[in-house]
C-alpha cells in the first residue's frame, strides 16, 4: 500500500501526457483534415450530404475512433472507407474523430 502514492503519481503524469497532442485528438487540426478528406460526404459538419455516408456530428469519439481502426484493419469493409481509412494515421484518426464529435447537435423527438 506504500507504493500507491507512486502509482498514482505515474498514473496521473500518463493521463497527464495523454490529455494533449495526439492522444486526445486536435480538433483544429480534425476540421482541417475533415475538410479536405472527408467533407465530400459526410459534411464539414457531420451531416452527410450523400444518402449512404453516416452523420458524424456529436458521434461518440470512441465510436468514430474504432470504426476508422475497423476499416483500416480491414475489420470493417466499404469499398469507400476502406481506401479512406487506409490513408489515415493515427494522428488523423484522433484529430477527426475530436473534431466530429465536439460539434453540438439537438436532438427532436417525433411528435
Ligand atoms: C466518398 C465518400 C466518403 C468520404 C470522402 C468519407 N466517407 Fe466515411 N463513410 C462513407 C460511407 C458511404 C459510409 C458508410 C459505410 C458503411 O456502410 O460501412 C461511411 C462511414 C463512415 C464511418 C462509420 C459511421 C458509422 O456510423 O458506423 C465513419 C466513422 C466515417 N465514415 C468517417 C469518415 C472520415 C473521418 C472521413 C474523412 C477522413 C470519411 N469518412 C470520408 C463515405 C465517405
């Protein structure tokens, strides 16, 4: 039990490390990179203008994270995503999935 005053120590420097740069995704440089690469059909911001691309707007981080991962591995098949996701490093992956999901949506219940 004497050793957990370090363990947390180290557990708060990684988490510490990890709230900046590429772990936490930049969302600035996500908006850049959604621009180029991915604004065609899913929209700046994140409404799909094309009827088969997924709104991506206030998606779970996590969830647009594992399905770009699930491309790229081959996990997840689409004749478009997977060429997509293929360019992607790491880094872009991060940065997208921070810039989507820190867009804001409202949700309207049907009447
Ligand atoms: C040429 C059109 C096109 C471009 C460009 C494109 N996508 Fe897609 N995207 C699609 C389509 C179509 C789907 C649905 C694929 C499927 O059914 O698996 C999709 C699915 C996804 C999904 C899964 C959504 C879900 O709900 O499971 C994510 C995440 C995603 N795209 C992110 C991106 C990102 C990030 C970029 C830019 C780096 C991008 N896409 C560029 C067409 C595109």
């Amino acid at each position: 039990m004497k050793r957990f005053p370090i363990f947390a120590a180290v557990l708060i420097s990684v988490a510490g490390l990890s709230g900046k740069g590429a772990f936490a995704g930049d969302i600035m440089a996500g908006k850049a990179k959604a621009e180029t690469a991915c604004q065609v059909c899913h929209g700046l911001d994140g409404r799909a203008v094309v009827p088969m691309a997924a709104n991506l707007s206030g998606q779970q981080k996590e969830y647009i994270v594992a399905q770009l991962e699930a491309y790229r591995a081959g996990k997840r098949q689409h004749e478009q995503m997977s060429i997509i996701a293929s360019m992607l490093g790491d880094d872009d992956i991060e940065n997208v999935a921070a810039w989507y999901s820190s867009i804001k949506i409202t949700i309207e219940m049907p009447n």
